[in-house]
C-alpha cells in the first residue's frame, strides 16, 4: 500500500526534483559561461526563496496546529 498523496508530498518531490536538476546543471557547467552562470545563480535564488517560504509557512501554521495535536517538536 503506497502512502496518500497529498500536498507536502507533492511539494517535497518537487523540491527533490528541482535540486536534482540544479546539481545536474552544475555538473555540466563550462567555466566562463557567464549566461549560464548567471540562470543557475537565478535558479538557485529561485528555490531558496520557495524553501524559505515552504518552511516559514510550516512553522508559522502546521508545527503550531501539530502541538496542539501533542506532536512533539
């Protein structure tokens, strides 16, 4: 029996994939490649602001709803 899909679920196979992709990129990275270099910089800023976000939104509403429950932290 495979586990319920839900949204955390969701968003943490994306984020899986997403640094997957961005070590995959960096491994093919040619040095001098300015344009390149500058699109992995934007990615890499790209998926720190939505993990920030990710994590700032479950502690500001899922860890308080959690212990509540008794989940400890």
């Amino acid at each position: 029996m495979t586990a319920p899909l839900t949204m955390n679920r969701l968003i943490h196979a994306a984020v899986r994939r997403d640094l997957d992709r961005l070590a995959a990129a960096l491994d093919q990275f040619r040095d001098g490649d300015v344009g390149r270099a500058q699109a992995l910089q934007r990615a890499f800023a790209n998926l720190r602001r939505e993990l920030t976000r990710h994590h700032e939104g479950e502690d500001t509403y899922i860890w308080p709803m959690l212990a509540k429950a008794g989940v400890a932290p």
